[in-house]
C-alpha cells in the first residue's frame, strides 16, 4: 500500500466535503485527469479501506463482522460516506440498485462498528443511534445520462443527503442545463 500525502488540495476537497455535508446540498467538483479528485474522495470517505471488502462482500458474507473489517466499519463509521462510480452508459435502475446496495453495506458496517464500540441496542439487535451516512460521493459523474442524474437527485431530496459529483472539466457546463444543480 502507498503512502498517502495530505496536499493543499486534498485539504481543500476536504473542507468542500465537509460543507456539502454540513449544509445537505449538491456540490461539483472537477479538474484535469490526474490532479488527484478520485484519490482525496476515497481517502475523505474511507473507501480506501472498505472497497476490498465491498468487492468480495459475496465471498466471505460476515468479513464486516472480521477483525479484518474493523478498520473498514471504523473508516465508514467517522466519514460516513460512501463513494460510488458507475458504469459507463449506466441506466437509472442499475444507479439505483447500486447505490441502494452500497448504501445498505455501508449502513450495515457504520451500525456493527457502533456494536462493537458498546452501543446501546434495540429489542431488535440494532444500534438505538440508528446511524447512516449522510453524503454520497459520486466519481465519473459525466458518465452519468439524464435520467440516472435524476435518481441521484431524487435520493437527495427525498433522504436529505449531501451529494458530491466528481468529474472531469466541463461537467460544470453539463449541470448547468439542470437549475436544479446549478
């Protein structure tokens, strides 16, 4: 694994990521290829560490529950954000069940860390603190056709959700057609 060296302008995609969360709003981020976006958001929402075991999350069903897990449920526990790209020419029912997918693990790793932290629980075995992530982070997001970018924004109305969409120059020409991400 690589070191990971705080920039300037992973700081700033930081603090961007902190006041679209704080404030529930849409926010854009681009830039040339390579400055370094998609690298500052998996390292902001901890998916550095949770995307190995999201991708093999069929292959060893309660690894979240692992010692090899913990750090992955801590990771999304502080950030309480989940990073997600979509395919190329993704229509809106594959963004949709995708997102619902990632989200539920990600709600799932956030609620054990707070069990194994001693959290009080329910009657049901779940966390009394019922805790979720509340931005979505979305890299590629030119790749993206007007109805999936409909799914994106109706979760956000609907969930009260921060939103961030990365990609690359011109995305904010592309949004700018949508006043409701203008």
């Amino acid at each position: 694994m690589s070191r990971f060296i705080a920039t300037k302008e992973h700081r700033r995609f930081c603090e961007f990521a902190n006041a679209v969360r704080k404030d529930r709003t849409i926010g854009l981020c681009y830039g040339s290829a390579g400055v370094g976006k998609t690298l500052s958001a998996h390292r902001y929402s901890g998916w550095d560490k949770a995307h190995p075991m999201f991708s093999d999350w069929y292959g060893s069903k309660v690894q979240f529950r692992e010692e090899s897990g913990i750090s992955a449920n801590a990771a999304l526990a502080r950030s309480r954000t989940l990073f997600y790209t979509p395919h190329v020419q993704s229509n809106p029912r594959t963004v949709r069940s995708e997102l619902d997918e990632i989200l539920g693990r990600t709600h799932l790793c956030i609620e054990q860390h707070f069990i194994k932290q001693g959290e009080p629980l329910d009657r049901s075995g779940a966390t009394i603190r019922r805790p979720k992530a509340d931005l979505i982070i979305v890299d590629e997001a030119e790749r993206l056709a007007t109805q999936s970018i409909e799914v994106l924004r109706d979760r956000y109305d609907r969930e009260g959700i921060g939103l961030i969409l990365i990609g690359m120059p011109g995305l904010e020409k592309q949004f700018s057609r949508y006043p409701q991400f203008y």
